[in-house]
C-alpha cells in the first residue's frame, strides 16, 4: 500500500510528528511506501534544521532525515505554512534575501499542490496532529 502522510503538530508540542515518523518507519519495515510527507502549519517546525532540543529529549529530526535518506521519502514544508514561522529552504532564503536556509536540506518548501499530489496518487492519506 502507498501512504501519504499529513502532520499538522508542532514537533515541541504534542505527539503528532513522532507518532507520523514512528507510523512511516513501520510501514515501509512492512513492505509499503511512503512517497511523500506533507507538513502543514505548526509541523513545519519538524523541518527545522535550527532547532536543538534538550539532551534527555529524543532527537526529532533524526526519524524524517532517516526516512528521506534510507527511503527517498519527500518531506515537504507548505510554503504559506514555512514562511510565516521562518522556515525557509535555500531557495526560499536567496528568493527573501535572507543569509541562509533554516529548514534541513531533507525538507523542501513548495505549495499545496503537492499535498494534491500526494494524496491523488496513494492508496490512504493519513492525517496526523491538527
């Protein structure tokens, strides 16, 4: 089966994000894909490569850039989302003449088309947080 994924919470607050990644790294263990994640409002923040959390906190951006990296899963920050909250990829950051992108390099920052797209082409779009 090919999922789509939605994540709406913050990766500080709630469970949403770490449940997502936690669904996705299981559902591709069991033989399905994961073609593409979309983060929407407060999960924008799960791209952000600025972000440090405390040591006896687990590592939130480590399970997504696994998933891109191991399995060619897309992250995808919404771009109405990401600009609000400062969450700018390189191209974003050169396009408001800004010093540098804040977003992780696994994460991209496009529109809802791609949220369209996703859910088009999968079998289920499952919706995280909110």
């Amino acid at each position: 089966m090919n999922y789509a994924l939605l994540v709406m919470s913050s990766p500080a607050s709630g469970h949403g994000a770490r449940t997502a990644a936690r669904f996705a790294a299981g559902a591709i263990a069991r033989g399905h894909t994961i073609e593409r994640v979309f983060f929407l409002d407060e999960g924008v923040g799960t791209g952000s490569g600025v972000a440090v959390f405390p040591q006896d906190e687990d590592d939130r951006l480590a399970p997504w850039i696994e998933l891109a990296e191991q399995h060619e899963v897309e992250l995808v920050l919404c771009i109405s989302s990401a600009l609000k909250r400062g969450m700018l990829d390189a191209a974003e950051a050169r396009r408001h003449g800004r010093a540098g992108p804040t977003a992780h390099p696994a994460f991209v920052v496009s529109g809802l088309g791609q949220l369209i797209d996703a859910a088009a082409s999968a079998d289920r779009l499952l919706t995280f947080g909110g």
